[in-house]
C-alpha cells in the first residue's frame, strides 16, 4: 500500500471528510433499513411509552465521537449548568450539550433548544434541527441524532448519507450515537442496545446485556456495561473492537480507534494508531482504503481526566484542571495544508464543562456557558452564533 505523510486538505473541503467518502462508500452497499426489536429479544427492545430516560446522555462527535461526537458523551458525566455567577438570566444564550459533525456543529442551549452552525455537505438539513426541548446530541458526518426530555430519538441532516432514518418507533433512549452509517441507542426501559441504518454498516450484531452509554465509529462500535465494563463489536482490522479490560467511566470512538476513561481517570485507547502502529503519518490499509496514524492512541501518560473525546484521527480530554490536552492529529495550527496541521488537537486553556472534536476542529463549553473552538474554520465549522461565543 502506497505510503504518504500527510492527508490533502482536499479531501476535507472538497468531499467534507474522509468519513463523508467512507459513508458514500458504505451507501453503496444499500439503502438504510430498521433493524426489528422486540421486547428482551437481540438487538435491542421497544421502551414503553411511559418509560422515562436515564440521567445524562451520549455527546458522540466526529466521526462516531463524544460524544461524539461524539460527538460525543448514558452513564457520562453531565455538563451541568454555567458555574454560580454566571448570568442566570437569557438562558438560551449557553449550550449545555455539544457535538460536532465533519463540517457543523451542533448544541444544545440551557432551555433544551438546538442550534447549529457551519456548512453541511448536502442542502442545509444538517444545520436546521427540529423544534423541541433536548437533552443529549450525537453528531456523525452530515447527520444528528438527539434525544428528547422524554428520551424519543430524533435525527436530521444528510439522513441517506449517514443512515439516520427512519428511526425506529417507540424507542425512548438513555443514550445515543451517530456513526458514519448507522446509529445506535441504549433503550432506557431494558438497558439493551439498538442499532439502525444502512446494513452492514456495523459488521456482527450488538452484544446482549445491560449498558449505560454507546458510541459508534466507521463500521464498529463500543459501549459501557452498568457495570462500567467495555463491550465492543464490528471490525476489528486494527483492534478498535478489542476493548481493554477493566472497569471504565465513558467510551468514545473516532473512526478506526476508540478511548474509555478508566475508574481511575486515567485515558486507555486502542485501535488505529497505537503503539503498535507508526505514529509518523504513515499510511496503513483499513479494510476500507487509507488513513492515517498519527498516535491518535496514545494517550499521555499520568494524566487525570474528567471527560474524553475523541475526532476522526484524534482525542483529547479534560484535564482535572479544567483544560484540554490532546493527542494524534492536528497537534499543530498552522497553514492547515493537511490534516494533521489543522489544530484540532492543539491544547486549550478553559476551564472547560464538556467539549467534542470534528474532523479537524474542536468545541467545548467554558463554565461560564459560552463556546470556544479552535482549528480549521472551513465552512464556518469553528464558528458558532455569537449569542454562544
């Protein structure tokens, strides 16, 4: 396989991200379709209409983060409201729930509203979410799910692309992730998994148990057990679904590598990017076409942190300090020619809440309630209305 060191700019501008080429890729395959619940059966089951959300929520950015985003970030820690001396008044002006898509971003404003901003790859949909108060965001390539204060899944956006629709009916949500085409939810009423969009996008079927939070990369995906146990399942190429043992706070999943905080607050990754693997821009064969190891796997050694997240060759987290420390591409910010020159997972003095990364850009909400982003501005991606700067 041909090696090269660095990602052309182009495939983001000119195709979004590599994550919008990978989901064409993906789509080619067919056309999205519901996976089929029932009550305790495999897969997932149908929550009551009476059943009530779990605390929290699934922020999944990028492509399947923070969460991530995802987005990102079920069983996470919550953003919470601005810190006491902020303005109490004109509430709708913080975000208390964030995640980003390959050239958007989206959050969630202390009334339960959304906003987004930036510049979809396909019309506008991406940008224009749906009325209604929200409690979690996960964003993938072009598409966003979130769920309601009742815990219903919504989805807007590049839906074709991404595989976001048609959500399944009278599932009520705990947590939920966009991948780059297919989504998956935790169903409060069981605590099972359910997965839906274009088949195959996620090789094998979602593992049988009780979880408390999910999050989907490009073709694989993890989530955390009750019992803050790591399951994860799909392709496997570079070990992104051979999750470490041990007992863990939250999972977070770029495209072909995923972090979980672990009891101890200390960062674990795996997958793509590894120490296993070059860490020189190196171009490796994924199963489907190339990307990049830039040690988007490798975190910092020592480091206490409170939340993870993780982009689409990156991660950061929130430190005890409240400022972020990253790690993979985009640990510079200069002229942004390639991707690992975007800034994306350039450090940032907060004190930050919560936080998601793109493809090459970053978010998070300062405890004051406001934004700040850093990295590429390609499309206004970086820009949020001024009500939230």
């Amino acid at each position: 396989m041909k090696r090269t060191s660095s990602i052309p700019l182009a495939r983001a501008v000119a195709h979004g991200s590599v994550g919008y080429m990978l989901a064409a890729m993906l789509l080619a395959c067919g056309s999205t379709n519901s996976l089929p619940l029932s009550d305790g059966g495999a897969g997932g089951s149908v929550a009551g209409a009476g059943d009530a959300p779990a605390s929290g929520g699934s922020l999944a950015g990028g492509a399947g983060s923070s969460g991530s985003g995802g987005l990102e970030n079920g069983g996470m820690p919550s953003a919470g409201a601005p810190e006491a001396g902020a303005p109490s008044s004109e509430s709708s002006r913080f975000l208390s729930r964030l995640s980003l898509g390959s050239d958007f971003g989206c959050g969630i404003s202390q009334t339960g509203s959304v906003a987004c901003w930036g510049t979809p790859l396909v019309g506008n949909a991406a940008i224009t979410p749906p009325p209604g108060s929200f409690v979690s965001l996960a964003s993938g390539n072009d598409a966003t799910c979130g769920l309601t204060s009742t815990g219903s899944p919504e989805c807007w956006g590049n839906l074709d692309g991404s595989g976001a629709a048609p959500v399944p009916a009278g599932l009520v949500g705990s947590s939920v992730s966009v991948g780059t085409s297919q989504q998956c939810i935790i169903v409060a009423r069981t605590g099972q998994l359910a997965c839906w969009g274009a088949p195959q996008a996620i090789m094998g079927t979602p593992p049988m148990g009780t979880f408390s939070q999910v999050s989907v990369g490009h073709r694989f995906a993890c989530a955390l057990t009750v019992d803050g146990e790591l399951a994860c399942w799909g392709n496997n190429y570079f070990g992104q679904a051979t999750p470490p043992a041990g007992k863990f706070l939250e999972v977070v999943t770029g495209a072909y590598h995923a972090c979980a905080l672990g009891s101890d607050n200390t960062a674990q990754c795996w997958g793509l990017g590894d120490a296993s693997m070059p860490t020189d821009g190196g171009v490796g064969a994924t199963g489907d076409g190339d990307t990049e190891t830039w040690g988007q796997a490798i975190p910092p050694t020592g480091k206490k942190f409170k939340r993870l997240a993780t982009g689409f060759l990156s991660s950061c987290g929130i430190l005890e300090s409240g400022d972020i420390e990253c790690w993979g591409a985009g640990t510079s910010s200069s002229d942004c020619k390639s991707a690992a020159t975007c800034g994306q997972a350039v450090a940032q003095s907060g004190p930050f809440v919560d936080f998601a990364l793109g493809y090459t850009n970053g978010c998070g909400i300062l405890t004051n309630g406001k934004i700040k982003c850093w990295g590429s501005n390609t499309g206004g991606r970086s820009t949020p209305p001024a009500e939230f700067q």
